[in-house]
C-alpha cells in the first residue's frame, strides 16, 4: 500500500497540469508512471480506481505481442505441452492451425503492438477486419480464440492484468450438401470402374467404391476410414472398431476426433466389399496394414483424392455435373451427415446415433451401446442398397 493506505498514488510532473498515477505491483514495486489525462487530483484518484478494477495493471510494457508469441504454438513449447501433461486432447495439427492463423492473421495486424494496448477496441477492429476480408464467422472465432489463449498466458506470467473479452463472430456456416435417398441408391448401382471401355476396375477404383460404401453405411469421417487397420476389421462379428485416425501432415493419431473410441455395426453388404478388399491387401497377415492401403507408398494408407475422385466420378455418371456438386456443396464428409440425417429421419434414438458417430457429450459419454442394440440402426444401414446395387463392378486385378 502507498502512503495513503491506497494501491496506487496519483502525482503531477515538473511543468504538467496532468495527473499521472503509479500503482502497487504484487511484487512490491510500483508500476511505471501513466497519465491519467486528468487536471485535479480527484478525478485522476477516480481514474485509477476505475483502471485498477480493470485489472490492467502490469509488470512490464514493452513487450509486443510477435515477441511474446514467437515459437508460441510450438508442440514442445508450454502451451501444448500443459495441455498434454493435464491430459486435455491436443494434436500437432491443432498447433500448426493455430500457428498458421496466428502468422497469417493476428501478427500482420498486431503483431507489432505492445501486450498492453490489446484492449476490447483493437480486437473488435480485428475481429471485423478478418470478418469483413471474407472469411467465414468460425475462421474469425477461431483467430479471436488464438489471440485469448496468447493474451491468458500473457496474464499468467504478470505482463498483463486483463483479459478483453469481445463478442464473437455470426457463424453461419455454408451447409454441407447431401444427396438424396434415391440418388445414393442409383450412384451405388452402377460399376465403379476406370473410364477405360471394357477394362476390369482396379484396385484403386475398387479402394474408392468401398471407401464410400462404408463411409455411406457408417459416418467414418475420413480420417478415421484412412486410420483402419486389418485389426480394426471383425468380419465374423460385423463390425468395426474405430479408435484411431489418420492426419495427412503427422501421421496416425493414437485417437479419434472426439478422442473416443466405438464398435460400429457394418451391414452384410459392406461386408462382403471389405471382405474383397483385404484379399487384395499387400500384407493380408500383417494386422497392422491398413485396410485402405496405399499403393504408391507402402506402409501408408491410401491416399484422400481416391475416394473423393470416385464419388464425383459416379455422380457425374448419374447426371450431377462438376457445377451442380459444388453449387450443393456435397463432398465425401457429405456421407457422414447422410448417414446422420438417415437414422434421425428413422427416428433412431439421437444418443444411439452420437454413439456411433462419436459426437458423444460429456452428460452422454456413459452411454454404451452393444451391438445387439444395435437392430434399428441395422435396418437403416441394410436399406442404403437394394440387392442390385451391391456389385461394385466385377473382379478387381
């Protein structure tokens, strides 16, 4: 406490009519001298009282925010290394995001500012500046959620005392497109092949057609799909164990998206296509070879563009041009809120469907379903294809 018993004091300098205060740091010390832009002595103690409840009152001011956040995102630096050892979900992805986002957009704007002056006024002009470029709202948040994680550990290490909070952006995502019951039914009646006539599909194509096979039957996001090894396959059981996922820049992830693990059902119909696809796997003893294998580089799974180059390779072939896909925004993710929107539509209870798709809650997370729980989401599943439909197009070589 000063003199006064109060935490800050409020004094004039040599020749100014301004007040300036200085205030009691946790250490001991007194703050460097701000100007509170006040004549009178009252008015510059209110000033400080009003700036002291702000919490803003700091140790050091001439850090800028590109020299506090250098290598900040760093997967061995503290931020991704507290979140691992407390045992928060946290990938090398996340962190190359979050380092893209924070290169790409926070330090070309305010990189060169002092910690300090990030007060609610600069990261509004952030957050529209970003917004008004033409980024969606949830890229917009998710750089306002980047900036709050450097400022909460600026805050922890004393350099500042406040943290501005600001409303976020309106997220209003482009909806993504799904096709109808009947299209499904007639893109999986037809042979996925190569565009060469009276050529046997190969092994590519065969991937791609069982990739979306299983993708339609079972919400597998993409990564998951690609992170399935012959382990995860129980043929005799009918069903997968999905566990793992697959990152295109790090590699298998020891976990899924939502870091839950689940048994999914699989129809007679997939079975029969993933049992063709495992008698072409490279290493059919090896339990660890992916069930989507690569064959441009062993040990990998295959790679993305051949399933999404078969799905819009078959749409096309039942009318859908390249336009008429994007213009409805149907991608390969497009499967997995097909299949969701195909069990709510058959009334499929909506924790069973999180369940399977792992987009469990934490107030769902002690729900487990077995298998023999499972009939309804088996009728929904059989019904994808008629008995017609389930012939990928002949022998694959």
């Amino acid at each position: 406490m000063s003199a006064h018993g109060k935490p800050f004091t409020v004094f004039k300098r040599k020749n100014s009519r301004i007040y300036y205060a200085q205030f009691k740091l946790p250490s001991g010390q007194w703050s460097a001298a701000k100007s509170t832009g006040e004549t009178s002595k009252g008015s510059a103690e209110r000033w400080a009282i009003e700036y002291l409840s702000a919490g803003q009152i700091v140790v050091k001011e001439t850090v800028t925010l590109a020299e506090f956040s250098k290598d900040f995102f760093s997967w061995e630096a503290p931020w991704a290394t507290n979140k691992r050892v407390t045992g928060k979900r946290i990938s090398r992805h996340h962190c190359q995001d979050c380092a893209g986002l924070l290169e790409n957009h926070i330090l070309p704007r305010l990189g060169k500012m002092k910690l300090t002056h990030i007060n609610e006024t600069v990261i509004e002009r952030l957050r529209n500046d970003i917004y008004s470029n033409g980024y969606s709202g949830n890229t917009t948040n998710r750089v306002l959620q980047v900036l709050k994680a450097i400022l909460k550990a600026a805050k922890k290490q004393s350099l500042i005392q406040f943290i501005p909070e600001v409303e976020p952006a309106a997220n209003k995502p482009k909806q993504k497109g799904i096709l109808t019951i009947e299209e499904v039914r007639r893109i999986f009646s037809i042979e996925w092949k190569t565009q060469a006539i009276h050529c046997h599909p190969s092994k590519e194509t065969f991937m791609g057609y069982a990739g979306n096979v299983l993708a339609a039957s079972t919400g597998l996001r993409m990564g998951e799909l690609q992170a399935l090894t012959l382990s995860d396959v129980h043929l005799n059981e009918s069903y997968l164990y999905v566990w793992r996922s697959w990152d295109k820049m790090y590699g298998l992830n020891e976990t899924t998206k939502t870091g839950r693990a689940r048994n999914i059902f699989i129809p007679d119909t997939v079975k029969a296509v993933l049992s063709q696809l495992i008698k072409l796997n490279p290493e059919p003893g090896n339990s660890e070879s992916f069930l989507f294998f690569s064959e441009k580089t062993p040990g990998k799974p295959a790679e993305p563009a051949i399933f999404t180059r078969s799905l819009y390779t078959a749409m096309r072939s039942i009318g859908i041009t390249e336009e008429q896909r994007r213009a409805r925004n149907i991608t390969f993710h497009s499967w997995r809120h097909w299949f969701n929107s195909l069990l709510i539509n058959a009334r499929v209870p909506l924790q069973k469907i999180q369940s399977l798709t792992g987009h469990l809650t934490a107030d769902m997370s002690q729900h487990y379903y077995h298998l023999d729980d499972m009939a309804d989401v088996r009728q929904v599943q059989e019904s994808i294809f008629s008995p017609e439909s389930n012939k990928p197009g002949g022998d694959v070589h």
